[in-house]
C-alpha cells in the first residue's frame, strides 16, 4: 500500500485489514499496526482519516432500539469494544512513527494525540494500558531529534508524562496486589521466601527508584506476612531460627 498511488486501492485494503483483524490476538495487532504504519509513510491522511472513522463506529456501544432504551442486539459487548480500542491505540502508534516527519510534527498534538488522550482515563481492560504505553513509547520515538530532524516545542508533553505516570503507579500497585494474593495462598516461611527472591536483584538495582520501589513492595509483604501469620506457623519459625 505504501506504493501504491491509487486511493480507492488504499481505502479498500484498509477496509481489508479492519475487517479481518483479530482483536484479541496481540501478534495480529501488532503486524497490522505496522502495515498502517508503512502506509501512513505515503498516504498520511487516509490512514488518519480511517482511524478517526473506526473511532466513531467501532470503539462505540450501538443500540438497536430508540433512544437506547431497548436492548443492544449488535452482539458488541463492551469487552469487545476494548479490544478494538487497545488496537486502535497502538495503530496511532505506528503510524506517528513511520509518517513523514515533515508531516506528523502538525499532527501530532491536532490529531493523534486530541484522539488518544480521552482513553488514558477509566481504563477498564489491561490490553488497552498496555498498547497506550506502547503507543506513548513509539510516539516519544518519533518525536526525538534524530528522527524529526528539525525543532519541535512539543507543548502537550507534561501532560503525556502525567499520563504515563499515573498509568505505570497503577500497574505497580496491580502487581503489589498480585504479589499479596499469592503470599495470601501459602502464609509460611517457604511462601514468603519464593516470592522475595525475586525481589533481591530490584534491591540490588543500581537505580535509585527501582530499589525503592522494591523495598516498598517488600514492606508490604511483610506487613502483610505479619498480620496474616499462624501462632503455630510463628512458633515454627522461631525454633527454625533456633
């Protein structure tokens, strides 16, 4: 498609691709990311164009009665329509930075960006969080000098950091809290043990924020390991230390 010079074929193999992309398959998200990509290099617009398109039809719950009020018979659940919006998220992502740098620098913060913003709050399926931050990742690369190549005052920069962030704390306490359940399943020395070896070479980090973060994340684990311990299972640990 990215040589192609003919419109209607673009449009029709965009059609092609949306039509037939398996919404629940990360690989066939990530391969049609790509090829929109590589079409965005020549034919920015349409692509652009079809994204903002899918956004209205697809990421959007239909009702097939008046007003709403009737039950919705489309068979699109909203787990679906997640789906379709964690691949819609990571196609931004792609086409940002594959599009010609001369190009996407004015569109960036009109489109794709006015586009993507909305999706960073009430995230309701880890798929989308996870292709946001993808997305985020590949949109940072192609707005780095050595690929635009030219001077950008990229104005909505503190706020996709505040995005960033607020997503990574939320991934962090997801996994504390996973960390808690499976200590919660086995509340003995040897339970404690395999969950703390894996946070030995966090604590050995050389960056600063990553062995806080572990340390953090082990006092939760003791407090927890504490509150949730057996007389018997304590008095079995005192006389191992014995």
């Amino acid at each position: 498609m990215r040589k192609s010079t003919k419109k209607d074929f673009v449009n029709k193999s965009l059609n092609l691709i949306f039509q037939n992309i398996n919404h629940s398959s990360q690989t066939e998200r990530e391969g049609c990311s790509i090829s929109l990509g590589f079409t965005a290099a020549s034919h920015l617009q349409i692509v652009l164009s079809k994204l903002e398109s899918v956004a209205k039809t697809d990421m959007v719950k239909k009702s097939s009665g008046l007003m709403g009020f009737v039950k919705d018979k489309t068979g699109q659940t909203d787990a679906a329509i997640e789906k379709v919006k964690a691949t819609v998220m990571l196609f931004y992502g792609f086409v940002t930075l594959y599009a010609p740098p001369e190009l996407i620098v004015s569109r960036v913060e009109a489109t794709i960006l006015r586009s993507i913003n909305p999706h960073f709050s009430n995230i309701k399926d880890p798929t989308v969080k996870q292709n946001l931050i993808r997305a985020t990742e590949l949109i940072g690369k192609a707005l780095h000098p050595d690929h635009i190549r030219q001077s950008y005052n990229f104005s909505n920069c503190s706020d996709l950091v505040n995005h960033m962030q607020v997503l990574l704390e939320a991934t962090l306490e997801a996994l504390d809290d996973l960390l808690l359940q499976i200590l919660l399943k086995n509340v003995t020395t040897t339970g404690f043990e395999a969950i703390y070896k894996h946070l030995i070479p966090w604590m050995l980090a050389e960056l600063d924020y990553q062995r806080q973060r572990s340390l953090k994340t082990l006092l939760s684990l003791l407090s927890c390991f504490k509150e949730n311990l057996s007389p018997m299972v304590r008095w079995s640990s005192v006389c191992w230390v014995k």
